[in-house]
C-alpha cells in the first residue's frame, strides 16, 4: 500500500467513477483500477461495488474513507512542515486589520511569521471591519483580522483570537449613576458615535431604534479610537470597548453606565476556498499556535 493508492481511493470514492478518476489523476484506467485492486488485496477488504452505473463503496469502504482523509492530510502536512523548516514556503499575504483587532496578538503573528517565513511578503492595509470584509470576499486580501456581532460567513474559515465588551458611558459628572438606569434618561443628550459602519456605530443605532431614542444632537466620527477623548470632554453619551471604558472610569473621565454588549468576537479569517493555499496555511498554523498558548 502506498500514497498512490490511498489518493485513488479517496478519488474514485468521490467521482463514482474510474474513468473521471482517472482524468483527475492523468492516469489510465487501468493504472487506476490497479491501484484499487493492490489496496482492496493489501487489506484483504472489498472496498467498491462495481456496478453500470459506476463506482459506489461497500460499507467496508465508507468506513475506511474517514481514515484514508486523515492519513493524506497528515502525509500533506508533512511535506508542508519540511518545506517550512527549509523556509520555501513563499508569497505575498495581504493582510487586512480592523480598528478593533488584538493589538497584542498582531504583533505576535507579524512578529513570528517574519521569523519563521523570511520568503514570505507581508503587506498591511487598516480598515474598518465592513471594509476589509468586502475586500477579502473580493480577493483584494488574503485573511483580515475583524470584529463582527453576527455570526461569521459560511464561506469563511474563521478562527477566534479575542473578544471584547461595549459599555455605554457618559462624561463624568453628567449623569448620577446612582439614579437607576432608564434609557429614556438619555433621550435629552447629545451622542458621539462612530461610523454607522463600524461595531459600536451599529450598535449605537440599534440602540437608538429599540429604545426609541433621538439624541438632542449626533455627533459623527471616523476613528473609534477618538471615541473616549470625545466623551471624557463632554461632548456627549457613547459607546466604548470594555478596556477603553475601564481605563478612563479609573482617570475619572467618564462613568459606565450600562453593559451593551457582554462579548464581541474578533476573528481571523480567510476564504474557505483558499484553506489548501500553503501561504494562507502557515499563517493559520501560526494563528492557532498563538491563541493556544
């Protein structure tokens, strides 16, 4: 039994067909049903039944597939490691990065994979989550880091590296927070929100319908990063990340007023399609390595 055959079986057993598998594999018909015969002998097992209609699995068959899979995705990982050791693996990887993404795990991914990949090219382009989303989707990235308070696409390999909370505040002093919390309290101020775009934009607006909210006045602003500086000099009620909020409660800032949201995930992600591309592998190794540590 040898690699050959294992790729044959795996083959024929999704074609349903010697004839299809052997164009996939440019091999004969015979080269291939050789293959199942050498295999079918080595384990002293009928893996096929062979029928006018083609090629279907014995329920010996189907029980070996799952196994067969592991074994050749184990003998890929293989050659992919011993290329990484010799660093051949090579490329570029366009990496997009939203506002809200894990500085710390960043750092440590660009870090590793520039240790580890010296032929690989890293380009950067920051963003805000729906922007660097649609570039992925139309192949202008390879992989993003995003946050998203809905549930990732179905066409997305997507890997989870952190989570944050939103925290509604106020500048310090402008509303007791020992009157107990009403949103209608709220209806009278002005607000500062990001981007309608942006996490705690949709948030705000969100915010806004459910409660049936219309702030004296709305305050834009592109950088949620702005947010806290905003709020702390009194332009009005916002939303700010559960460290943002933390840190500027403990200067005296601002005051927290209500949990909006508990957890916000941030993702790695890349287009499922691409899962076999040995540039996009090694930076979701990478990736895996990271947040199990």
């Amino acid at each position: 039994m040898d690699i050959n055959q294992l790729k044959t079986f795996k083959l024929v057993a999704l074609e349903g067909s010697i004839t299809q598998a052997a164009h996939k594999r440019y091999l004969s018909q015979a080269a291939i049903s050789a293959h199942i015969k050498a295999l079918e002998s080595t384990l002293g097992l009928s893996l096929f039944e062979r029928s006018a209609h083609g090629m279907s699995l014995t329920k010996q068959g189907i029980h070996l597939l799952p196994f067969v899979e592991q074994t050749l995705k184990a003998h890929d990982k293989i050659f992919d490691e011993a290329e990484r050791i010799q660093g051949k693996i090579s490329g570029k990887l366009a990496i997009g990065i939203g506002s809200s993404a894990s500085s710390e795990i960043l750092r440590a991914f660009i870090s590793l994979i520039a240790e580890r990949y010296p032929n690989i090219q890293v380009e950067v382009k920051q963003g805000k989550s729906p922007e660097i989303l649609a570039d992925l989707m139309s192949n202008q990235l390879d992989a993003i880091f995003y946050n998203d308070s809905t549930p990732p696409k179905v066409s997305l390999n997507t890997l989870k590296i952190a989570e944050f909370g939103v925290f509604l505040v106020a500048p310090f002093g402008l509303i007791d927070k020992k009157t107990p919390f009403n949103w209608q309290l709220l209806n009278d101020h002005p607000w500062v929100t990001p981007n309608p775009q942006t996490c705690c934009g949709t948030l705000a607006h969100a915010l806004f319908n459910e409660h049936k909210i219309t702030p004296t006045r709305l305050i834009q602003i592109d950088h949620e990063n702005m947010m806290s500086s905003l709020i702390s000099s009194g332009l009005g009620l916002g939303l700010l990340h559960t460290e943002a909020a933390q840190t500027a409660e403990k200067k005296g800032e601002i005051t927290i007023l209500h949990e909006v949201k508990k957890a916000v995930p941030v993702y790695f992600a890349y287009q499922s399609k691409r899962h076999f591309d040995p540039v996009i592998g090694a930076a979701n190794n990478l990736i895996q390595e990271l947040i199990s540590e």
